[in-house]
C-alpha cells in the first residue's frame, strides 16, 4: 500500500524513454523510433501514451519580451493498459514531422515531448531534442539569396498570428546585402510557408532611405516592399532560374 501512495506522486512509478532511430530530419519526413516504458515498484494503469512535437517562439506583451511554447502537433500511440511492477513494454512508432516545423537555425528549440497518462498519478514525461534542417526547396531560396550577396544575419521566431497559418508565429529570416545591393537595401526579410507540392515564400525587401524623402518614409515603414512567389520542385533542376527570378523582383522595387 505504501508503494502504491508512492507511485501516486511519481516515488518509484513507470518512467518514459522515447529512442529515436534518428534526430535529423527535413521538414514533412518520418520520425520514427520506440518508446520504452518501464514499470515502477507496483503495477499502475496506463491510460494512453502521447507525443508532442513542440517549439518556442517570442512574443512582446506589455513592452517585454515573453517565450512561449508551441505545441505543433499531438499523436496519441495506445488504448489503455496495464504495466507490471519493473515490466518494461516496447511500443514503435513512426510520425509526420510537420511541414511548417521551423528550422532549427540560431539554436531555434524543436522537441519531442513524450508522456504516460497514468491513473491517480504524476505524469512521467521525456523530452528529445530534434535537428530540422532546410527542405530542398527552402535551402535553394537560401542559396539563391545569398549567391546574390546577401548573409544571413538572423533567425528568429516571432509571434504572428495572421501569417503563421495553423500556428501563432512565423519564422524569420533576416538577410542583409554585402554585394551589389548594398546601400540600396537594409535588409530582406523572408518567410517560408511550405507544403507537400510547394514552397510559398513571402520576402519583404527593406529599401535604404535616401536624403529626407528617405528618412520619412523610414519613418513611416513606406520603405518596405512585401512580395509573394512560389518555388515549385521545378527550380530543383534549375537552380539559376529562380536566383534570376529573386533577382529580377528585388531589382524592381528598388
């Protein structure tokens, strides 16, 4: 009986171990792996096991800047059933990354989060840390932005909940000129919105201001130039074609 009053408050109850057969994957892949679960010092009722796949993002309220967590997705694996005392099942998995799961550039957080439901008790929990890197399509807008000079100065996940779709934020990525845009732009901000047969890509071009009339219009973000195109799979085979096309948009609102 004392045992069981124990496990109650998580002294000596199962315990979680999510093992991934991999921690890198590309946007819209497959995790896959097991979870282990490895009963305590008496037997306890496991009501489902669940994985979250999850992140952060920045967000100001009231003049401070606050981290948030973001739950991208939620996959439940089991029905009920019962552990014994020091048993250890083995349950496999294998689930969607999300097509929108930002990049894990500038130590951008991405995790698997895994928990057992127990009954009448405190819920074990595991975290796993994931590496996201560029899908193909993404990485080619990268390239072809930088082979026109520009550096990536900045990544970030900010709160934007009218562009961030299905979730309350966008990451951003901030490029600034170092070659033949440079003392003509500020910066190009841009953002991916990618799917299973497309990459939308919106880029805010940030002009330079010029004598007043620059400087008002600084003040007044007039400066700013937002576009939208899309990168089909396409541009895969012709990489110089959609560096020309980037270049042929910001060369026009300049």
């Amino acid at each position: 009986m004392f045992k069981k009053l124990l496990a109650k408050v998580g002294i000596g109850a199962a315990t979680v171990d999510t093992r991934l057969n991999n921690d890198s994957f590309f946007p819209g892949e497959i995790i896959d792996g097991e979870v282990y679960i490895t009963g305590g010092d008496v037997e306890q009722e496991i009501k489902d096991i669940y994985l979250y796949i999850a992140t952060e993002y920045k967000r100001e309220v009231d003049d401070t800047t606050v981290t948030e967590t973001c739950e991208l997705v939620k996959y439940s694996l089991c029905d009920t059933f019962t552990i014994a005392a020091k048993e250890t099942q083995i349950i496999s998995f294998a689930i969607p990354l999300p097509y929108q799961t930002p990049l894990t550039i500038k130590n951008q957080p991405v995790y698997l989060r895994t928990g057992l439901d127990v009954s009448l008790a405190v819920d074990p929990k595991d975290i796993d840390y994931i590496n996201v890197y560029p899908h193909p399509l993404i990485q080619l807008v990268i390239d072809a932005i930088q082979n026109l000079g520009f550096h990536l100065h900045e990544v970030t996940c900010d709160y934007h909940p009218h562009l961030g779709g299905n979730y309350p934020f966008v990451q951003e990525f901030e490029f600034r000129p170092t070659g033949k845009y440079q003392g003509h732009l500020d910066e190009l901000e841009v953002i991916f919105s990618l799917n299973p047969d497309e990459l939308n890509v919106i880029m805010e071009i940030d002009k330079r201001g010029r004598g007043l009339g620059g400087f008002l219009a600084e003040a007044f973000d007039m400066d700013e130039k937002i576009i939208r195109f899309q990168v089909t799979p396409d541009y895969l085979d012709y990489p110089e074609n959609l560096e020309a096309n980037i270049d042929e948009i910001i060369a026009s609102h300049i």
